[in-house]
C-alpha cells in the first residue's frame, strides 16, 4: 500500500537533501521573523509575545477572563508554564487571578483595566511589524500559501499528537 500522506514520498524514511534544505529555511527564518517581532513589541510596548498572547485571549474572551486550564490550552501552553508567566503579569497589574466559583480548586484570570490598556497600546504596533515583516513580504498567493501550510501542519501535529 503506498502513503499518499502530503508531502510523503513512498518509501522513504528520511528527508531528502533538498526537504532539508527547505526545512532548516523555514525554522531559521521562523525564528528570526518571531524574533524580530518580540523585539519590536518589547520595544513599543514593553510586552512579551507571551503577555501578548493572554491579553488577547482574554481580550476576545466573554467577560475578559477564561479559567486558567482554558487559558493554557487555547495558547498552546501547559498549565505550570501559564502559571509562572501569569504570576509576572499579576505582579505587573496586567491580569488578576481568582477562585472559579463553578470549579472547585479552579482559577480565573481577569484582563484589569492597565492590562487592557497595555494591550490596546500595544496593537496597533505589532499589528504593524505583523504587516511589514510578514504581510509585505509576500505576494496575495503567497500569503494564501503560507496560510495553507500552516493549516496542514497544524492538523498533522494534531493527528501524529503531543509527544
């Protein structure tokens, strides 16, 4: 039987020169768009990616807050590392922490009002590294591309698991 799997060749155990090729591209220069983009929002904002990414989850969340577990798995986080970067967001007053009422020995985080207003300074900003580092870059059919990529190797990493 023959694996018609995108992007896999019959046969083959590993990946070719030029996959590698192709490969170490990508990861390099997703890391250095990811860092140049930290730089900026550090820079404009004095806000991490990682502070960003919660305050736009609970931003967009009913009531401005989520439960911590809901938190980590809607940014991609495990629960103890939310926990530590949420105790520096507490710290700086951008977010607060309280008992679930619905979950026993659940928590919610709340966006205060100096966190929505920290993300708010700081949208506009990234949104425009986001635009020159990335959107500029590349051709309406590339960015499609690009969007398409993204989506087949999301649901790869969701079909292969966590591991």
């Amino acid at each position: 039987m023959t694996d018609t799997t995108p992007g896999r060749r019959a046969g083959r155990q590993l990946p070719t020169a030029e996959e590698l090729r192709t490969w170490r591209d990508f990861i390099e220069t997703t890391a250095a768009l990811s860092s140049r983009l930290e730089s900026r929002l550090q820079g404009d904002s004095a806000l991490s990616t990682g502070d960003y990414a919660v305050l736009l989850a609970l931003s967009e969340a009913q009531g401005q807050s989520m439960r911590s577990s809901e938190l980590a798995s809607h940014i991609g986080w495990e629960r103890s590392r939310l926990s530590h970067h949420l105790g520096r967001m507490e710290r700086r007053g951008l977010i607060r922490r309280q008992e679930c009422a619905t979950v026993p020995r659940g928590a919610e985080v709340l966006l205060t009002k100096v966190g929505a207003e920290a993300f708010a300074g700081a949208t506009f900003p990234h949104l425009r590294a986001i635009r020159e580092l990335f959107v500029d870059a590349l051709t309406p059919d590339q960015i499609i591309a690009a969007g398409e990529i993204a989506a087949a190797l999301r649901a790869r990493l969701d079909v292969v698991g966590k591991g």
